[in-house]
C-alpha cells in the first residue's frame, strides 16, 4: 500500500478523521469510499460536503473511489455543500440510501478532516454496521481497484435536494 495510515487512530469512534497534513491524506478518501461501497453491497449513494477548500480536494477523490467499486457500478448523488439534516433527508428522498458528509475544521498548517458514513436508514455508521470491516480492508491492503469504463458508476449533481433558506 503506497503511503499508509494508522487505521485504528483514523477509523474509530464512529467516523474516519485525522490531521491533514499528517494521520490522513486525499488518498484515505478513495479508500473509504471504495470500502464503503463493497460494505453495504449499494449501487447509490448520496455524498455532501461543508464547502471548505480541503474537504473539496477529499470530496473529489471520495466520489471517484465510490463510482470505482468493484462490480457494483455505484450512482453517486453528489449533494455539493450541505449539512447533516440536509444530507439524511436527501438519502431519504433517493429512496432510503447511504451516505457520507465531509468535513473540515481548523485552517491553515494543520487541519482535521472527517468522513461520516450513514447507513440507508440515515444512522451513523458504527462499529458494529460496517465501520470495522471499511477499517480491517484498509488495514490488510483489500481497497477494491479501480474498474474499467464499463463497470464505473456515474457522478450526478442533485443541488437540487438540499434545501436552501
């Protein structure tokens, strides 16, 4: 695996996080994602972000690491800028389906970003619903490779599902 992490400090607690520069890097994004994908066995998947410079860098690669899974041929429903609250009801709207909001805090040197993953039903991701098993493939080096043109899912911009005010 070219330029590793400590998934146990980076993985946990519900949610994947860590200093950038430093515990994680634009790479960890695709990881997740692809793992993400396998784990809950989706062919859709809803993904928001806060706005933030760095969060638009590890958006990106999270949304080509989810459209790249395997066979699954994930249709990702890119949100752009959005909350949690925004998120979830969108998931819901799509027809009750996963999702993940990045994040980031600080700026400047050092910044912590932060990937949560949602289940279908709109819960976070834990341990116990698929957190551990995204972790343990990071960690044995099982991040599905990236498929051919005719396997790949497709990215579509859905603005148009959080609600502004």
């Amino acid at each position: 695996m070219l330029n590793p992490i400590d998934t146990a400090a980076v993985i946990r607690d519900g949610r994947v996080a860590g200093t950038f520069p430093g515990e994680i890097h634009k790479g960890v994004a695709w990881w997740v994602a692809a793992c993400f994908v396998v784990v809950s066995r989706t062919s859709r998947i809803a993904v928001a972000h806060d706005g933030h410079p760095t969060t638009g860098d590890f958006h990106r690669r999270f949304c080509r690491g989810a459209i790249n899974a395997q066979h699954f041929s994930c249709q990702l429903a890119d949100l752009g800028e959005a909350n949690e609250d925004q998120l979830v009801h969108a998931m819901q709207a799509l027809g009750n389906i996963p999702g993940a909001l990045l994040s980031t805090t600080g700026d400047g040197g050092r910044q912590t970003v932060t990937i949560r993953l949602y289940d279908a039903e709109g819960r976070p991701l834990t341990e116990d619903t698929g957190l551990a098993k995204v972790r343990e493939m990071i960690a044995a080096d099982r991040v599905p490779i990236p498929v051919n043109d005719q396997a790949k899912g497709r990215i579509t911009l859905r603005r148009d599902l959080v609600e502004t005010k």
